[in-house]
C-alpha cells in the first residue's frame, strides 16, 4: 500500500501485489471527500487490505508492506 495526494489534493491509496514475476497495481482507492468524523479511517484502509488478502488468497501472503502513514501505522 502506498498512499499520496493527488493536484486537488485529494487522497488516493494504491494497493500492489507482487511476486516473482514482477508487480502489478491492483487496486488504487480515491476518497472523493475525507470526512474524519463520519468514519475511522484505520478501519477504513483494513477494511480494504483485508479486502485484498482475500482476493489474493491469504496462502499466498508472505508478507504486507504499507507506506509511514500515521493511518497505517495506526492500523496495526
């Protein structure tokens, strides 16, 4: 997972999946407005890496790597 923000500053998360053949983006997640009091984001940014082990097969997950960001830190 990588996280940034695009020209209008909005926040975007890019989810990755790699393996020995090489990396591909599988999933890149925009957030048209982040309202911090309607949900938690740390839950918000599990809900969708959980969401990717799933796809991906959770036998198949050697190991999750994420950016700084205080959300994924906060996460576990």
């Amino acid at each position: 997972m990588d996280g940034w923000n695009d020209m209008n500053k909005k926040v975007v998360i890019n989810i990755l999946v790699s393996s020995c053949k090489g990396s591909t983006l599988l999933d890149a997640i925009k957030h048209i407005e982040f309202s911090w009091r309607l949900f938690d984001p740390n839950e918000y940014v599990f809900e969708h890496l959980k969401n990717t082990i799933e796809i991906v097969g959770l036998n198949n997950v050697v190991q999750i790597i994420t950016n700084n960001a205080l959300n994924c830190k906060q996460m576990g």
